[in-house]
C-alpha cells in the first residue's frame, strides 16, 4: 500500500513538472518582444490517503485496525504554511514499508511529536478510538492545515472550499479514523438451569456434566466489536451467538470459539479461543425414561423419543421389546429401529394401514439400554395420530382482518352484532342479529383445495336458543349455489343448548383445483350463536 503511494507521488510530481516547462514555454512565445517577467506561481488544493478510493469521501470515517497505519499525502501547491497534526498516542512512520512488516516499531520517528510539515505522512495508530459515553463511535483526527494568497478549492466527492482569513486563503482539512481495538474472546456457560459456570479461564478447573444435559453457550465479547463467529462444541459448528448444546457422548467436551470481523467494510481479523476450564460428561443418574408423546409421522411411522440415546439393538429385540394394538386389536410389527440421525429416538413401523382417527396404543417393556448404561423403562401410551391440517383450530377474530364483515352485513350494522367474547371460560365469535344479513368472511386465512382430496372441518358450537340456520361455506367458486360446500344447522335435530356441541362436516373436491379459499360464516336465523376451535384439515379417517 505504502509502496503504491510513493511511485503515485512521484507521477504527480513528474505531472508538476510537464506543466510548469509547458508553462514556461507559453510565455516564454507570448513575451518575445517584451522584457521577461517571472509568472505568480500556481495555487491548488489536493490530498490523498492510503484509504481513498473511487467511492470513497473524505468525510467519511476510515476505519483500521489497531496498530495499522495510514499514509496522508499533502498534493497541494502555492501553499504559504502547511502542517499535519496527529492525534497524541500516534506515532509517524518513516522509510520504505513493505506489506510484508508485521511490527512497525522499527520504523516510529520523532516519538512523542504530534505535528509535522512534511508533504507526506504515515500515521501508526496504537489506541484503538473505542466509544463515547453515549455508546457511539468514537474517532481519531488528523489534520491538514494549509494557507495560500489565492483563493483554492478541493473538487471531488467532498468539494472543499478556501476561507479567507487574517488575509490568506485557510484550507482547514480534518481526517477521521477509527481504530477497531483487538478482538478479546469471551463467553459465558449456563446449566439448562441457569446456573453459571464460574470460572471457566481457570484452567485446572473441572465442571462434571451428566449426559444428556443441556448446557447454554453465550458470546458476550465486545471488545473489537466482532460481527460474527464460529464455535465448535463436541464437534459440531454453530455461527448463532447463543447456543443450545445437548451433552451426547462420555469424557471431555471439546469447545473452541473463532471471533470475527467479516463485514468487507471493517478491518477484517479474527481470533480464536479454546475453553481452558474443563467439562467432563458423565453418565446420567436420571431415569431413561419417555421424554414427550408417541406420534404418527405423516409416513405411518410411530416415533417415540427419550431423555437420552439408545445404543444400537437388533431388529428382534426391538420387535420383542414393543407392542402395538390399533382399534383394540393386535397388530403386526415390520419393524423397530434407532433414528440414525437422532439415536433418542425409535421408529416403529406396522404391516397394516392406520388412520387419523384410529386408537393406536404402543406398549413398551423396557430395557434397551442408553449409551451411558442406564435400562430404559417402560410405558404404554396411546399414539398421537397424524393431522394434515389447512387450518390450525381457532377463534374466528376480526383482528388482522382475519374475517371481515361483508358489504351487506356492514349496511345492516344496527341489526347485527359479532364480537369477540368469553363463554363458558373460553374466548368464542359472538353473532346475533334482529333482521337482515349477518355475514363474515375469513379472507386473512386462506387455504388450497385440491381436485379429488376430501377435507374434513370440525369445529364446537354454542347456541342459546333453538334456532337453525347457522351456515359454515368453503369459498369455492359458485358456493352461494353448491350445497356441498356448506355445513347449515338446519340438517340436525336434537341440538342441546347452552353448552359446547362439536361439529364436524367432510368436503370432497371433486373439480379444478381452488387457491385462495377461505370461510364463510353466516347467520340465516337470528342466533345468538357462539363458535371456537374451527379448523380444516384432509380428511383420513379409516373407510368404513
């Protein structure tokens, strides 16, 4: 870089030289017949500096890192006084530099001093700027302060007049610099409990962790304000600030964190650390025990999952280990494995076909064994079953515009009322009218129905009066015609009030395929009604 601004200095220097012949020359033909007469020499304002680029102005702030220099350069010609002026705690640099050099001590001269009238400096900075109290940015500053007998400007990005002062023309001109200090690595471990590691520099410390723990990684390193980084814990690598890692195999715990400066606009550096406190995983004294439900994967896979991992076991002892009985009869196990790509968890899969609203209960009798040694016991549980759902179970809201009313309801508004309120301890959509329409539409929840697919809508209804006409409609085109896109209370009798009766219609789409459909809610008697929990899902209950 450096090297790059002195053969730069020495063409504009040759330049200078062209000129003032050519110059010479001018008038040397312009005078022939007169007396000689020495001409006033030439006025012009220019800098440069090892940061400049073609996008880059010099009211910007350069940014380097700590122990770098920056070479400013003084181009400027006529001037009566010159002088740069550096900030105290740098130092000048002189002689050639090459990128090679790593310390620049050898080359600090006049120590101490802060100003100079070369035309060319370098710059060494030793401190990094840091922040202000108010938490900003703070700069360095170097100074260029020159003065001329004619008026002169600085054209470029940043175009810079002369001020006439004390009868000379002042070009007053500060740099910014912000020096990026050093990257110092620090971190914080916290147990799944919150309790903090202490002591983690202390390298003949020990911490024992039981297999299986969770433990809390924290970036908390400010100092050379890093803007990413890399861990490697165990193992495996994670760029996120904060992690949470599962303790999954016995012994020593691996952790290392490389610092970062990546942003192309900073001084990019980096720094690595290596914990030098000791975790020690050990077995567990916890029970091997079921960590959550058993699930039905949309593939027909049974999955279960423990507080730790399985070693591996053969096929017919996971066979002999399990159990599956589906609608209260005895099903035909294929098989029963280790998730490979997560050893927590077992996979079972049946000979037969199950269904959405089958009772599929696993039976387990315990003791295949962990990795750590422990007996896993045992459980019977009924199985999760698999959901396709469109639409997740809710309350219809008008928050968001998730249903808004229709033209005609808003026009009939002294005779309607639809409103978020709580019956019987669960938050419901109110409707009730006196007369006229009563219509909402659930354009803000939009899903995809598909030709030859039947779906199934389910929801819980409150009603306080014997009253028919309460209408649910899959917006299709035409649904105001087809009567297979509509659930109406008018189709069943005996309804009980005054207390939640669950619903359920089935839909099968039977043309093109409609995107964007939504729900409609309609009132063809008055009501009141009250409604929750309506959700849409494919329909995949056993064929009767």
């Amino acid at each position: 870089m450096y090297s790059l601004l002195i053969n730069f200095l020495k063409e504009m220097k040759r330049l200078q030289y062209i000129i003032s012949a050519l110059t010479l020359l001018l008038c040397l033909n312009a005078c022939s017949n007169k007396e000689y007469e020495e001409p006033n020499e030439f006025s012009d304002a220019m800098w440069y500096t090892s940061m400049s680029n073609t996008n880059f102005s010099y009211n910007d702030t350069m940014k380097v890192g700590l122990n770098s220099f920056v070479a400013f350069s003084d181009l400027s010609r006529g001037a009566v006084d010159h002088g740069w002026t550096i900030p105290t705690g740098a130092n000048f640099l002189e002689g050639t530099i090459e990128n090679t050099v790593v310390d620049y001590t050898p080359y600090i001269v006049n120590e101490g001093e802060t100003y100079s009238e070369e035309k060319t400096i370098s710059v060494l900075f030793t401190e990094a700027s840091g922040k202000t109290a108010s938490g900003e940015d703070s700069v360095f500053i170097v100074n260029l302060y020159n003065t001329f007998r004619d008026s002169v400007s600085f054209a470029g990005i940043d175009t810079m007049e002369a001020v006439f002062e004390n009868n000379l023309w002042v070009m007053d001109r500060d740099f910014y610099v912000k020096v990026y200090d050093t990257i110092t690595v620090e971190i914080e471990i916290y147990r799944e409990n919150g309790e903090q590691l202490e002591n983690i520099m202390d390298s003949t410390t020990t911490y024992d962790i039981e297999f299986g723990e969770k433990l809390i990684f924290k970036d908390v390193t400010t100092k050379g304000e890093p803007d990413a980084r890399l861990w490697k814990i165990g193992g495996e690598e994670f760029k996120d600030q904060e992690v949470e890692y599962t303790t999954t195999k016995l012994g020593n715990l691996s952790v290392t964190m490389t610092s970062k400066r990546e942003d192309q606009n900073l001084p990019n550096t980096s720094k690595f650390f290596n914990l030098p406190a000791k975790i020690n995983v050990i077995a567990s004294t916890k029970p091997f025990e079921l960590s959550g439900e058993v699930e039905e994967l949309e593939d027909q896979t049974l999955k279960l999952a423990y507080n730790g991992f399985f070693k591996s076991f053969t096929s017919a002892a996971g066979k002999d280990a399990f159990s599956v009985t589906v609608n209260g009869t005895d099903a035909t196990i294929s098989s029963v494995v280790r998730n490979e790509s997560n050893f927590a968890e077992i996979n079972i899969k049946l000979d037969e076909t199950i269904y959405s609203n089958d009772e599929v209960i696993v039976t387990y009798k315990g003791g295949l064994e962990a990795t750590d040694g422990r007996s896993s016991s045992g459980f019977t549980k009924t199985v999760q079953m698999h959901k396709t759902l469109l639409i997740e179970p809710h309350v219809p809201s008008l928050e968001g515009d998730q249903y808004v009313p229709a033209t005609t309801t808003v026009d009939n508004a002294e005779n309607t009322t639809y409103e978020e309120r709580v019956v019987d301890g669960h938050k419901v959509m109110y409707m009730v009218k006196t007369s006229g329409p009563l219509q909402l539409d659930g354009k803000g929840l939009r899903f995809d129905l598909k030709n030859g697919v039947k779906y199934k809508i389910t929801f819980k209804l409150w009603s306080e009066v014997n009253a028919k006409g309460f209408k649910i409609f899959l917006a299709e085109d035409s649904w105001w015609s087809d009567p297979n896109v509509v659930f109406n209370t008018n189709e069943f009798e005996g309804r009980q009030l005054n207390q939640w009766e669950e619903y359920e219609f089935v839909y099968e789409k039977t043309t093109a395929d409609k995107f964007g459909a939504y729900f409609i809610l309609q009132l063809g008697n008055n009501g009141p009604y009250s409604i929750r929990d309506l959700s849409l899902e494919v329909y995949d209950d056993r064929p009767e």
